[in-house]
C-alpha cells in the first residue's frame, strides 16, 4: 500500500495519506508533508523525539500532529525519517503520542525562518 500521494497545487503543498489504521494514516501524513521539504527516505534516523498532542477532534489532532514536526524542524533542525509508536486514544479529548526517528538538518534541506512557540 502507498504511503501518501503528492497533489497537484499551485501554491501549497497538498498530499493524501493513507493507512489501515488512523495512526498509520497519520504516521504517513508527517512523512508525507515531511516530504515537501526534505527526501525523509534518505534521513538517517539517528535522534528520537517523544511527541504528545491533544485535540478536541480527529481534525486539530492532525493539526498539531503536523505542527510538531514544523515545529522541531524550526526550533531544532530535525528532519523526520520515520514515525513509530503512535497511539490515539479515542476519548472525548483525543490524544496521540508517538516517537520521531530522524537527524540533524543536512545541507541539501529546504531553509526556513526560526518561529516561536507558545
């Protein structure tokens, strides 16, 4: 099964993620916006960070999902190589957590601006 698929737009990045469960789905979607920016499959995944987010739905789950990989690109220079470990829990407040496998940025990544965060 593919992981994700890259989508045709003129000014963003769009992407579909697929996955046999929702974590898997969202595994792929970090990897996949990950994607846009660097090759993740060409990362040696030598540094780990834990990661854990809370949303009110299955939407701004993802949202901050994805944002945590913004976020240790930014304030870290990590580039994701793989997901592993996540687990959302199906309450009222949903929550997921899981491990980042990836390194340091390397000089053929995409540039950024450092963002702050609250």
């Amino acid at each position: 099964m593919e992981k994700y698929r890259i989508l045709p737009h003129t000014a963003d990045g769009k992407f579909q993620a697929y996955g046999a469960t929702l974590e898997e789905a969202f595994g792929n979607a970090a990897l996949a916006m990950s994607s846009l920016m660097w090759d993740w499959s060409k990362v040696e995944p030598r540094v780990r960070h834990f990661v854990h987010v809370r949303g009110i739905d299955r939407e701004q789950l993802l949202v901050k999902f994805l944002g945590e990989t913004i976020y240790l690109f930014e304030t870290k220079q990590f580039l994701l190589a793989k997901v592993d470990g996540l687990r959302i829990r199906p309450e009222f407040e949903a929550s997921a957590s899981r491990r980042y496998w990836g390194a340091t940025r390397c000089p053929t990544a995409t540039s950024s601006s450092a963002t702050s965060r609250p």
